[in-house]
C-alpha cells in the first residue's frame, strides 16, 4: 500500500537500530529485538489501522473523532520523550 511508508517508516526504523547499535554497543542484540520485529509487524498494523480508519470514519464527526485520537497519541509520544530529554 502506498500509504504504508507514511503510516510506518521502514527505512526510519532501519536507522533507529543501526544507531541504537552504534551509540549503545552495550545493549544485547536481543534487546533490540522488538525494533527489528517492528520491521514486519508494524506495516501490517498500519494496514489494519487505516482500513479501519477509512470504514469506520465514514461521517465529519467520526473523522474529527480519529484525528483527535491520532494528536493524542502524538501528544503521549512528546511527553514520553520530553520525560527522557529530561
């Protein structure tokens, strides 16, 4: 799906692992696991996530309601990174 590269960045998340490795040698490889496994999962999550965006958003209100999910979690992932910087 042409989408799929704007819901979920393979090559982003290629990099986060290779700089994971880089600057944090120390962490075991099966620690990084789930970022590898995010490879084939998450293009099949973002598949489910949009057919069911697109079905089920079928008024202006319902799409303002899924907008409205989508800057929460964007807000979630600011403040998990905020508390990190930190």
């Amino acid at each position: 799906m042409w989408l799929e590269g704007l819901v979920f960045a393979p090559t982003l998340v290629s990099y986060r692992i290779e700089v994971l490795e880089r600057h944090y040698p120390w962490i075991d490889q099966s620690g990084l696991n789930y970022f590898r496994n995010r490879l084939s999962q998450a293009p099949r999550d973002s598949e489910h996530g949009l057919a069911l965006v697109l079905s089920a958003a079928d008024t202006y209100e319902k799409q303002m309601q899924a907008l409205k999910a989508v800057e929460f979690k964007c807000d979630e992932l600011w403040s998990i990174l905020d508390v990190i910087e930190k």
